[in-house]
C-alpha cells in the first residue's frame, strides 16, 4: 500500500511540475508577445510621426520662397540673388532645414532652420561638395542622398 501510494504521490508531483512548466512557458510567450506587439506599436508611430513631421517642412517651403524672392528684389539669377534649393525634416535637429544657393564669385550654398531663420552653416562649391553631401546625408537620417 505504501509502495502504492509513494508512486501516486511522485505521480501528482510530477504532473503538477510539468503542468507548472507549461504554464510559465505560456506566460513567458505571452509576455513576448506583448512586447513585441508594443515594440511594433511604436515603431510604427515613429513612422507616422516622422511622415507628419516631413509634410509639415513641406508646407514651410512656399512661405520661404516667397521670403527668399521678395529678399533678391525682383533680380533675377545675379551674384546677389539667392535661390531656393530644398526643405527637408531634420531627425538630428528635430527641426526643418532648407537650403539656398547664390553665386559669389563661386557657388556657395546656406542652410538655415526654417523656424527660428538661423543660418546653420554654408558651403563652398565645389571644394566642400563632400562636405556638403555628408551633411545633407547626416542631417536628413539618410533621406537625401545627392
């Protein structure tokens, strides 16, 4: 009877460690699922946001024409005139840069902030275009590539 009764107790024992096991397998998936699920989540309002934020530098860009034109004057293209190249959403500045160009004497190129109008930097063509390209690469997260 004991012999008995030792087996039935090994018996539930092990059937409650192995339903334990399964159990905690299935919370451990479920929490994974869970994560995974909410890592997709905010990837996806990365996206969504980053879109948003790239349509909102777009709508800058006539503003900025505008204000570039009535800065030349009515000239047209001369060593003084500056001309509007492109706008495009800053990851690394969390902001919109634009970027003009004028003739003087060479070709030098301006990029500002399109909401506070700082001049950020410039560049002289061509011996920074390298210069000039890593920036644009770095500051667009890789976006424009010239």
């Amino acid at each position: 009877m004991d012999k008995n009764r030792l087996i039935l107790s090994i018996a539930i024992l092990s059937a409650s460690i192995i339903l334990g096991g399964f159990y905690y397998a299935s919370q451990v998936n479920k929490q994974q699922s869970i994560e995974r699920q909410q890592a997709i989540r905010i990837e996806e309002d990365k996206k969504a946001d980053y879109f948003k934020k790239k349509i909102e530098c777009e709508e800058y860009a006539e503003g900025i024409k505008k204000e570039i034109d009535e800065s030349n004057g009515g000239r047209y293209i001369s060593i003084y005139t500056e001309t509007f190249e492109m706008i495009f959403y800053s990851p690394k500045d969390n902001s919109c840069l634009y970027v003009t160009h004028r003739l003087t004497g060479g070709r030098e190129y301006f990029i500002y902030n399109a909401l506070t109008k700082n001049k950020i930097t410039s560049f002289q063509f061509p011996e920074q275009w390298e210069d000039y390209k890593e920036f644009i690469l770095e500051y667009s997260d890789g976006e424009i590539r010239l």
